[in-house]
C-alpha cells in the first residue's frame, strides 16, 4: 500500500514549531512523525471511523498529541493523510 499526502496535511506539518526544541531538532520531530504516521496507518488501515463535521467519511488516530484524518482509495491500495491537527487545534 501506498501512502499519500494531501497540499494541507504537507502544510500542517511544515507549520509545527517548538519553543522548547532548535530547527533541527523540530525538524528531526516532523521527519520522525511522519514515518510513524505512515506505519501506523498501515497497520491499522481502518480505524476510528470520525465524526468530526469537516472530515466526515475519513478515519482519525492519534499520535502524540496529533489528529491524523486520512482516507483509502476505493481499491485500498493508496492511503491518502488528508490532514494533521493539533489536539489543542480546532477544525476549520
């Protein structure tokens, strides 16, 4: 199975930023964050069915304090994340 990325769920990620962390080590974050997106989705393939109103019809995990909604293609050889929220975050 592949695994896709949508505009928005690239921009999510581009846009965590720490106070705590360097750029590198942030950066570091987002690399190891999304690899643990993917295999994640890929173990579970379908998990929580959400409920959340924008994003109706996809499936949400958590990782860290992370929303990822993302979807399959009918054939469910491609996963496509469609986005990456912070919990604190509210849905636009």
């Amino acid at each position: 199975m592949k695994v896709g990325w949508t505009k928005a769920a690239r921009k999510s990620l581009r846009s965590i930023q720490s106070i705590h962390f360097t750029r590198e080590q942030t950066k570091r974050y987002q690399i190891e964050l999304v690899k643990r997106i993917e295999q994640k989705v890929v173990t579970l393939l379908e998990s929580t069915p959400t409920q959340d109103t924008p994003w109706n019809g996809t499936y949400r995990l958590f990782i860290d304090k992370y929303k990822v909604y993302y979807s399959f293609s009918s054939d469910k050889q491609l996963c496509l994340v469609e986005a990456v929220w912070h919990q604190r975050q509210h849905l636009e």
